[in-house]
C-alpha cells in the first residue's frame, strides 16, 4: 500500500541527483574549479591591518552572539 510513496521518493532523489551531477560536471568542463592561484595566494597578500580587523569583527560577533537573549 506504501509502496508507492517510497518509489516517488526514490525516483524524486535519482532526478535531483542526477541534475546536481550534470551541474557539477558542466562547472567542471566550463572551468569555475580551475583558479588554483587564488586558494594558493589568498593568504600571501592578505595585509596585518585587513587581519586585525577582520580578528575585531569576529570578537565583536562573538560578544554579540554572547549577550544575544531572545525573548
């Protein structure tokens, strides 16, 4: 009797796979994977003022998740 609702889930996920496969292969063959430099550098040309602050925004996020008190 139920039968039925597992084969619709099971054929709803194939197509949803299969649609997330084909776009995972039409990134890869259109080239968004292939700007290794920019994971490689990233860091290299980050400057001591950009890391300073972007440590004060994560302390003043954190202080603020801290104090948050939903009502």
């Amino acid at each position: 009797m139920d039968d039925w609702i597992i084969v619709m889930m099971m054929s709803v996920s194939i197509f949803l796979g299969s649609i997330a496969l084909a776009g995972f292969f039409w990134a890869v063959k259109n080239g968004q994977f292939d700007d290794e430099d920019k994971f490689r550098n990233a860091t290299k040309f980050d400057g001591e003022d950009e890391l300073n602050d972007a440590y004060k925004l994560e302390k003043k996020r954190e202080a603020l998740e801290k104090n948050y008190r939903p009502e």
